[in-house]
C-alpha cells in the first residue's frame, strides 16, 4: 500500500498512485481548515498520511475531530500530522476524539484543549508521538491524556505546566476493574507540575484502586520528570505486573510509587536532587539497579500495610487502603547523600519476607536504616557508610566500609578503581545482566547500582536532548 497524501478539499486516491504522479504528491500542499481535515480523516485508508497545514485551529464548542471507525494496519497506519513539528496549534474545548479506531498515529500537534484527550476501550494501537501537550487547564483541574485502549504508544511527547489538580496521564481501563493491555510510555519529557496539594497532581498514574489485581503489562521507560511537583508520586503503579525502567526523575517532589497492585519492576532509574525516592507496597516486587541521591526526604521506603494483601472480596476502604509489602527483592541499588534512607512505616500490617542484599548505602546525618516491626527479612552483604549511624539493620547483614565512590561529571556517585564493592555481591538471584549505566555484570557482581568499568556509562541521567519532540 502506497502512502496517500490529501491536498486541500482533494483526495488523491491509490488509482493516481503510479509513480510520476507519486512524486507529484510529495510535495503536495496539506488541509488547510478542520472542516478538509476532517473529511480526509472520513476517507483515509491504511497508509493514508493526512497533513494540517500550520497555524492556530479553535475546535467550535461541542466539537471534535473525530477519528471514528477507522483503521489502519501494522505496517501501514493512518497518521494524522502538522505540517512541521509544533507548528499546528489546536485550541477549543476538544480536539481528537476516537472511538471504533485502531492503527492511527497522531503527530507533531501542540494541544491547547480544556478537556482529557481519551483513548477508549475499544480502540487499539493508536500512538500519540513528538506532541506538545500543554492544556489550559487555569482554574478547572482536569486529566490531560486518558488511556484506556489496548496496546497504545505515547512516544516523544512533552507534557507541560500544568497548576491544578489532575494527571498528565492516566492509564485506566474496561470497566471498573480491568487496565489497558501493553501500554508503551517512552521517550517523553514531563515537567513543571505545580499543583500544591497533597493527592492528585502525579505525571503518570497506572490504575486505580479497583484495578490493582488487574495486570496491565505497561512499560514507562527512557522518559525525564523534572520540576514534577503535583503530588509525592510522579509515577503511581495501581495497578499489577509493570516495568518501570530507565527514567530519570530530577528536582521533584514526586517518586516512583507501588501503590497497589503485584509483580512489577522497578529498574536502572535515577531519582536526584528531588524529595521523595522509591516506596513499595504489594507483594513480589523487583528493585533492582536503582540511584536514590540528594532526596530530601525518604530515598527508599519499604510500606506496611492497613491491610495484608488485596484480594476480590475486599471491602472498598480496603482497597483503598495499604496492602504490606511482601516478598520484594531488594538488590544493587545505590542510595547516597538522602535525608532518611532506607526506612519503613508504622501500620497494622508489617512488611515480610523482603530480600534487602547488595545494596550501597551512604548518608552524613541521621540513621541509614530506620525501618518498623518486619518479619523474615533477609539482609545480605550491603554496604553502609558515612557519618550517618547504621540505624537497626541486623548485624550480619552488612559492612562498613568506605567504598570509594567518586563522583562523576554528571553529578552520579560511581565506583573507582579499588572499591571493596566490587566482586562483593553474594546475592545469587535474580538474574541481574547489567548495572544502571548499561554494563554488563558478569557473573561476580558488585555492591550497588554501579557495576565497576573503565568505559563511559551507555546509559546516564537522561537531559531535556534526549526525550520530547524532537529525541531521536
């Protein structure tokens, strides 16, 4: 199937595909009004790419771009694009609405709406990529971006001051109980939340309280938070079963938070100069490979619970509550230069079976472990240091030893040539391939996130360079 492109109130149809008049179209002039767009949209088969020419567009009230009954394919969807990256702005109460939609690929739009831009139950494989998502929102807090539709993208985006309540973007799902299904959130630039009050505000939040049993298979890797201050989770996993990986979140109030829900990972994020770091409720959990540093308040906090496990027949203030964390697995993460690091809380339920091994822990004040009632820990070869006291870890579960970090040009603590944590993890399982910048472990791992290596970092804290519009 050849590409389509749609000139202003003219479909050039696959019968004027031949090849001369192929190279004609590709310097086709795009739609210049909604009304032509919309008609391109109405017509557009798999393929089919649709350009809007730039300039600011005012959606009428109680108007939409609808993107209905419409579907592309894998290997040939419809894209809807602006003429250049950022140069269409579209303003108005909504902009696209879909419904009965699969394959579509909506590109390069700045959104200016006042309503949530949603991705139904029902539409599928729809992707979001290089757009400026930056509502006006002033006054009536609302959720910008709401999926709720099986394997979406939401790729290369920016996502932007924002001053009341409400998310940047939701993963829900069908019903009350069941999430969206493979959802990919990579490569996005989210910052300047400011909303002030203390629930509501987090940048992405993955389920609900209703849905937290239901798996949602979602992976947020490779995006950048900074100034991310509308709530103290900047990313809220409700949900079970997802992989949070790779992302930087800087000079935030929120974290990285297992709220409700199972089985997901946590790995090779940096959590820097911000308040709050990493907590964990629910049960078999992965934290692995993880930089907690500069947090002014909790770098790592392993929750207890108002409850012991979610389960079906609960009660809604149950599943509202906080399930205790059980059976986490805790290894080669680096907490170093945090407030309060490692620690626990003081609930009902108290955390069990958790594995806390191969970790580097490094502070100047207060305790480095501070952690409430705990039954069947296992603490195992962790490296504590500095002037902090080593708080009420269990003797045997440590040693204190300088480990000879250095820090590095861009801010991470890393260790030097002769550290006593390298070759020092004993910690057989889980499988664990590579350290937080990318190195490979080998098979006698060291103590904390970074795994010694005399070669640059293939991964770092990702910059402003390497997410939004225009990352590669």
């Amino acid at each position: 199937m050849q590409r389509r492109t749609f000139l202003t109130g003219t479909l050039l149809g696959a019968a004027f595909a031949a090849a001369p008049l192929y190279a004609t179209m590709a310097a086709a002039a795009p739609v210049g009004s909604l009304a032509d767009l919309q008609k391109a949209i109405d017509r557009a088969v798999p393929g089919d790419q649709i350009v809007l020419a730039n300039g600011t567009y005012t959606v009428p009230s109680g108007g939409a771009i609808s993107v209905s009954g419409k579907h592309g394919t894998a290997d040939a969807p419809i894209t809807i694009v602006a003429e250049s990256r950022g140069g269409v702005v579209l303003r108005g109460e909504r902009g696209f609405v879909f419904s009965n939609a699969s394959n579509i690929t909506v590109r390069d739009f700045a959104f200016r709406q006042s309503t949530s831009l949603e991705i139904p139950a029902g539409c599928t494989r729809i992707r979001l990529t290089r757009n400026d998502f930056g509502f006006t929102d002033v006054g009536s807090g609302f959720d910008w971006v709401v999926v709720r539709g099986d394997d979406v993208k939401i790729d290369r985006n920016r996502f932007h001051d924002k001053t009341t309540e409400g998310i940047f973007l939701v993963v829900d799902g069908p019903g009350a109980t069941a999430m969206a299904q493979r959802l990919s959130i990579f490569r996005n630039h989210f910052s300047d939340h400011s909303f002030a009050g203390g629930n509501g505000g987090e940048s992405i939040r993955l389920g609900f309280s209703g849905r937290a049993l239901s798996s949602a298979n979602a992976v947020v890797e490779h995006n950048l938070f900074e100034r991310c201050d509308g709530d103290p989770e900047a990313i809220s996993v409700k949900s079970s079963d997802n992989t949070i990986r790779y992302n930087t979140i800087r000079d935030s109030r929120g974290g990285i938070v297992l709220r409700h829900g199972n089985h997901s990972r946590v790995e090779g994020n940096y959590l820097i100069d911000g308040v709050n770091g990493v907590r964990v409720y629910g049960n078999d959990h992965l934290v692995v490979n993880n930089y907690l540093g500069g947090l002014s308040d909790r770098a790592l906090v392993i929750g207890s619970g108002t409850t012991r496990d979610h389960h079906a027949g609960e009660t809604t203030e149950e599943r509202r509550g906080n399930d205790a964390c059980d059976r986490a697995v805790i290894v080669h993460n680096t907490l170093v230069g945090n407030v309060k690091t490692l620690s626990g809380e003081t609930r009902d339920y108290e955390p069990r079976s958790v594995v806390i091994a191969d970790n580097l822990l490094v502070g100047s004040a207060g305790s480095l472990v501070a952690m409430g009632k705990t039954t069947g820990f296992t603490w195992q070869s962790n490296i504590l240091w500095g002037a902090a006291t080593n708080g009420n870890i269990p003797a045997g579960g440590y040693r204190r030893v300088d480990p000879l970090l250095r820090q590095e040009s861009d801010g991470i603590f890393r260790l030097s040539s002769g550290s006593p944590a390298i070759n020092a993890a004993t910690l057989g399982s889980p499988s664990v391939a590579d350290d937080i910048d990318g190195h490979p472990r080998g098979s006698t791992r060291d103590v904390g996130a970074d795994e010694y290596a005399s070669v640059a970092p293939v991964r770092r804290p990702l910059t402003a360079a390497d997410v939004g519009p225009n990352a590669s």
